[in-house]
C-alpha cells in the first residue's frame, strides 16, 4: 500500500508532527490512528476532545469525515491541522 507523508499541525499544542499515512484512508479513520499517535508523541499534552476535525491548512477547508485524502486530492508534503 502507498503511503504519502503529510505535516500535521495541532495548533492547542503548538506542535506539528510529520505522519505517513494512506491516501485511500477515509478522514474518520485517519483522526482515530493519529490522535493517540499525537498523544503519545506529546506525552500526554495533547488531550482527545472526541469531536477531532482535519482541516487542509493550504486551501482552509474543513475536510468531511466520510472521504478520503485522494478525494480532496491530498498527496505527499500536505499541511493538515487537527482541531
């Protein structure tokens, strides 16, 4: 499976963290994988709110649940911040 790097900001943090992902993943499943991933990269500053939303930093846009990062056209080197 190809994966693709994206930079993922989390502004409550003030941290970004780089993450290799699929780009079939659809947006619910991505935010389920990263926040404990981010949890325990930041040692417990970051905590899970339950309503996690990706946004795409370069277009502005929040990203639907039910899509997937090839959807939005999303590939390597893409800003994301979860919110």
């Amino acid at each position: 499976m190809d994966r693709i790097l994206v930079k993922i900001k989390i502004p409550s943090i003030e941290e970004t963290y780089d993450m290799f992902v699929s780009p079939e993943i659809q947006i619910s499943n991505l935010i389920k994988i990263i926040v404990p991933a981010i949890i325990e990269a930041s040692n417990g500053r970051y905590v899970r709110s339950g309503i996690e939303l990706i946004s795409q930093c370069d277009k502005q846009r929040l990203l639907n649940s039910s899509h997937s990062l090839k959807e939005y056209g999303i590939g390597d080197g893409a800003f994301l911040m979860l919110l």
